[in-house]
C-alpha cells in the first residue's frame, strides 16, 4: 500500500471538484502549486550545552486574494509534503470564510515534549529570525497551530518586533490578549465546530440538544469543542487524547475532565470516575453516535474506518482527517462529512479579526466576536447549501467548489505577471 501523501491527497480533491463544479481549468496549475517553498535550519543550543539542528518550514501558497496566513506546528512528524498541504487548505478555508487571506503554514520537526521552555523559546525565536524576511502584518501572519499555543505566538512577535525595531502586533494571531491578541480566539476553532455542526442538524431537522457526540482529540479544538457541546446540551459520550480514550453512554462530566486535564500533568488515561469504560482511539472512532468529530491530525479516518463508522455525520475538526478514499465511502454509505475547510474555519474567521483589531488599534468584547463569527459561518454555510444543491454533491465538494470559484476567478481578473 502507497504511503499516504497529504500534498497529493488535497490535489486530488481540488481536481475532482474543479470538474465537479465545471471550473475553468486553465489556471488551475496556478493554484494547485504554491507560491513558494522555504526549508530553514535551526540552530538550537541546548540544555545540557550541546547544539541541535532542527528542520523547520514556511510554505505560502497563495496570495492572490490577500496576505498568506496560516499556523505553525511543531511535530515530530511533520514534513515538506504536510506543510504543504496544510498551506493549501488554508487558502481554500480562507476563501470558503470569504475573509481577505491567502493560505501559509509553517511547520519544525520537533517533539516539544522533549524540550523544556528555555529550549522552545530557543527554537521558536531561531525560526522567526530565519523566516522573517518572508512574514509581516501585510505579507504573512502566522499563528498557532499543534502543539503551539500564545505563548509560541508571543515569543515569534517579540523577536519580529525586536527585529523591526518597533511593536509589531499585527504580524501574528492567536496571541495573549494582553499583546494585542483577541478576546474568544483560543475558543474560536472549536467554536466554529459547534456551529458547523448546528447548521448541519437543523437543515436535517435536529437540534443540538438531541444528539450524542463522539470527539477523537483533546488538544485546544477538540477540548474547546467538547465544553461549548456540553454546555450546549448535547450529550458527549467519548473523548480522546494520544493517551487513550474515554466513553460513558450516558455522556461524560465535560467540565470536570477539562479541569483535570488543564493542569498538563495528566492524560486521559489517568483520568477515572464511575461508569467511566477506558478505551483505544481506534475503539472511539467506531462507537455508535449522532456525530463523530475527528479533531487529532490529518489521516484518522481512512477507507477501513470509513467502511466500519457507526455515526450519522462527520464533523471535521482537525486538518485533512478524512482520505480521499475515505470520503468515496461515506458518500456511498450517505454519511453526511462537513468539511475540515468549513468546520474548523472559525479559527482563522477570528484570527482575521485579531488583525483587524491590530492594524485599526481597537479592542472588541468576546460576545461581539462570538457574534460576529456566527454571522460569517452563517453565510458561507449557506453558500455551500446553495452549491450542494446546484451540483449535487457533497458537503466537501461544495466547499472546495466555491473556494476553486474565487480563486480562479481570482487569478483570471489579474492575469500573470508580467
């Protein structure tokens, strides 16, 4: 079996919704490449005195419709291939959000755990110094992403600031609120995700108090997502983290596990209480539910899993969760899949107006934010409903069909230089 390819994965998506929507393809090989690679090496002194290497990226896909934009992560993991896929994502979120970005990510081969503070702060700030000349408030702003935080973000200000010679908050999102960043930000992906999925059941008819809820990941999303269901009466059976999994039929106490988990001392596993069953993340993306939200990394529900779901809907939370194959099945199967591109955008929405914020010097209330994003989410929900219909297609579809749309009409209007 073919090693799964993130980059190739998101391609292949983009070229069956250009035919799928009856795009224009002639400047589809614009769009299907970005704009431009950058592999950085950072030196790192550790600890211990020793100097390390690490690996790290920037990728910018595309700026046509405004400055690139997207997170940083730092994982063991993470490759060339990945950041790509993750920049070209961000361009078609942004475009489906119809907020005036382009997409970027950036991304280190590192496993954080390993390091202590002094050692990140040491990372974070080489990388920002090896980037900088390709980031900005109007060219690149980056933000969090896995396993960064505002922190991360208030380490890559002040060393572009330093750099500059001035404060120079709008050049990342996700930051500190006492910095610059915006009030709801840390809540706002998975925020958006509760949304998605509320817009979803009411078009079948539902609401979200009537429904059980399954959530693989409990990073910043998937916790974020989890609190805003339970406190919104639907009733969230199974949650995970890399440690495990934890299921109670009657739904789990949402607010006490985040408590335990936000000192970062425990894991799920360590977690217990009555009628509590401890289970793998394999088990948990098979439990019967209304809806299952994958909120870890990309690749989690591929062909085989697709085949064995026991959900009514999928509500993308993590970045490219579901492999292309996967999505073949689960349209035969008549699985509903509302789209990572749509789901988690409320992230980069709210980001969108921390820079807003920044560059107007002004500070809005969480409930104008909270409002706000709705609002947008609303439309470009509607948006997708209208092509769902017009096409026939599938939520995912829709939504790289109406991104492709102003993208290439984009591209088109402008023409290629020189």
């Amino acid at each position: 079996m073919d090693k799964y390819d993130p980059y190739e994965n998101v391609v292949r998506v983009m070229e069956k919704a250009m035919d799928a929507g009856h795009i224009n393809k002639q400047m589809f090989e614009i769009i299907k490449n970005p704009q431009r690679e950058t592999k950085v090496y950072l030196p790192v002194e550790m600890d211990d005195g020793s100097v390390k290497v690490f690996e790290g990226w920037r990728v910018q896909h595309s700026n046509i419709r405004g400055p690139f934009k997207g997170g940083i992560r730092f994982h063991q993991n993470t490759n060339l291939s990945e950041v790509k896929a993750l920049a070209a994502w961000m361009s078609l979120k942004c475009a489906v959000a119809n907020i005036p970005y382009g997409g970027a990510k950036g991304g280190i081969r590192v496993d954080p755990s390993t390091l202590s503070k002094r050692e990140l702060k040491a990372l974070t700030r080489r990388y920002t110094f090896a980037i900088a000349p390709i980031i900005g408030a109007d060219v690149d702003i980056p933000a969090p992403d896995v396993n960064t935080n505002s922190q991360t973000m208030a380490w890559v200000l002040d060393t572009y600031s330093q750099l500059q010679g001035k404060p120079c908050p709008g050049v990342v999102t996700g930051k500190p609120v006492e910095l610059g960043g915006s009030k709801g930000r840390n809540s706002a992906t998975g925020r958006g995700v509760v949304f998605a999925t509320k817009f979803l059941l009411e078009k079948e008819g539902r609401k979200l108090d009537e429904v059980s809820v399954v959530i693989q990941g409990m990073g910043n999303v998937g916790s974020n997502a989890a609190r805003i269901f339970h406190h919104r009466g639907a009733k969230v059976i199974a949650v995970s983290d890399v440690s495990g999994g934890i299921y109670k039929k009657t739904g789990l106490n949402i607010d006490e596990i985040s408590s335990f988990l936000a000192s970062g001392k425990f894991m799920i596993k360590d977690y217990s209480a009555p009628d509590v069953e401890h289970i793998s993340n394999e088990e948990l993306l098979l439990l019967e539910c209304d809806v299952l939200v994958p909120a870890a990394l990309e690749d989690t529900i591929t062909a085989e899993v697709a085949e064995a779901v026991k959900c009514s809907y999928i509500v993308e939370a993590a970045n490219g969760p579901t492999t292309a194959e996967a999505d073949e099945i689960l349209d035969k199967r008549g699985i509903p899949v509302i789209p990572d591109i749509f789901a988690n955008s409320g992230g980069v929405i709210v980001s969108y107006f921390e820079w807003v914020q920044n560059i107007q010097e002004l500070t809005w209330n969480r409930e104008q934010v909270n409002e706000m994003l709705e609002k947008l989410m609303t439309r470009s929900y509607k948006e997708l409903e209208d092509i769902v219909e017009e096409c026939h297609c599938s939520w995912r579809m829709a939504a790289y069909i109406s991104a492709l749309r102003k993208l290439i009409y984009a591209e088109d209007i402008k023409g290629i230089f020189p």
